[in-house]
C-alpha cells in the first residue's frame, strides 16, 4: 500500500488501494479510500512516501540492502 500524491490517485483510479480492494472486494472503488481510512491498521505495511519509495524499499529488501534513501 502506498500513498500517493491526489492528482495521481485520480488518475490512476485510486490504484493505491488495491490491497484495500483485495481486503474488502465488494466496496466500490469510489470508495477506497474511506475504506483504507476505517482498516489502515490491518494493513502490515504503509509506504507514506510512495511508490517510488516503495518500490526501492522492495528492491532493497531483495539484495538484502538498507531501505533508506
């Protein structure tokens, strides 16, 4: 799950929620982020940076390397 700047979460349909559409499949897309909202804390990670820094700390944490940047 990664947070992402407004204009990017319009454009891409709130695409950033995905994992929040896998958790609970029948609330509408419109509704996402309302959802992410009420179960943010059963998500085991958050990347509040996000997905550039997601994707490095995945890359990282693949050749065993510090997630810092």
């Amino acid at each position: 799950m990664a947070l992402t700047h407004p204009a990017y979460e319009w454009l891409s349909w709130g695409m950033n929620y995905h994992a929040v559409h896998h958790m609970h499949p029948r609330v509408p897309f419109h509704q996402l982020r309302r959802a992410f909202d009420a179960t943010r804390r059963e998500l085991r990670h958050v990347e509040e940076r996000g997905y550039l820094r997601a994707h490095t700390a995945v890359v990282r944490a693949a050749l065993d390397r510090p997630a810092s940047l």
